[in-house]
C-alpha cells in the first residue's frame, strides 16, 4: 500500500506530516516487507542491540570552519565582531570552528591542536594594552583605571578580556 494515493486533497504540511507518521505506525512497519521477509520494525528490534548511542560530542562535527589571521593586537574578526585569540597565535593563520546557531562559542585551532575558545572583546580593555615585540603585554599605566577606587596606578597584567595583578604583589599580600 503506498503512501501518497491515501491522502485526502488540499492537506497542509502538518496535515501531510501527520497522516505519514500515521501510514508508518499502522501500516508500513507491521507488513512484512518483500525484500526483508518481515515487518522493518521487527527487523530493527532484532538487531537493536547493535545501535551504538552517539557521541556527546556529535554537533562539534557539524561546525562551521573559516581560517582567520590572528592580528598583531591579537584580536580575530569573524561574524562582523572582534574576538581576542590567545598571545602565541598572533600573526598565525588559525581555524576557528563556529555554529551559526550559536556565534558566541567559537573555538580556535592551530595545526590541528586546540587553543580554547575565543573571548569577544573588550575595547575599553584592548585599548589600554601595551604590546611589546616579545609579544607580551601588559597594562599601560599612564591610561587612567576606572576600577580603581583609590586611583592608584598598579601595572597589572592582561589575560583574555581581564586584569590580574601581577603574582608577585599578590604573593606579597599574603
């Protein structure tokens, strides 16, 4: 028996859709079927024990890839934003792997390895970023700090899109 000759005339989508699943359910998994000699869905519950679950991981193989050049101040543009990319990728050509769905997580790759997850930037932030050409980078003290509630210029240093003080002036704390 075949699917479409059931079909009433001027049917929506969801009409259509529900008089498949419908024809499925009650005709076309319980007849047996010419070329298995059986019914498909007690075919398929023979041999259920053979489906492996799939991977947890399985929608990082459906990512989007554009190949980026990280710039000099270590920033990326991809999905017209600015993303900061970790400090031994500048001047790389990098991966970034991306889904449409959700262009807040987008994950960076240099030959083949993995750098994490890009940060959307911080201009306020970038734009007190001294850089040097061993490609450190630390906070330009004579830019004012407006998190500073005492207006003292400490030098911090700049990772990913935050300020940390300096390991030494924390040690010295304790």
């Amino acid at each position: 028996m075949s699917f479409l000759p059931c079909l009433p005339d001027r049917l929506t989508l969801e009409g259509i859709n529900e008089n498949l699943w419908e024809w499925i359910d009650k005709g076309y998994h319980l007849k047996v079927h010419s070329s298995i000699k059986q019914p498909p869905l007690e075919r398929y519950l023979k041999h259920i024990k053979l489906i492996r679950p799939a991977p947890k991981d399985l929608l990082d193989y459906f990512r989007k890839k554009a190949v980026r050049t990280v710039y000099k101040d270590r920033t990326v543009s991809i999905l017209s934003k600015v993303y900061e990319a970790p400090l031994g990728l500048i001047d790389k050509r990098v991966t970034l792997l991306y889904h449409e769905s959700d262009p807040g997580r987008i994950e960076v790759k240099y030959n083949d390895k993995s750098y994490g997850f890009l940060v959307e930037l911080d201009p306020h932030i970038n734009s007190r970023i001294r850089r040097s050409r061993s490609r450190t980078a630390e906070i330009d003290p004579s830019a004012p700090e407006s998190s500073e509630e005492d207006g003292s210029q400490n030098t911090k240093r700049y990772k990913s899109g935050k300020l940390f003080e300096r390991e030494e002036e924390k040690n010295d704390e304790l």
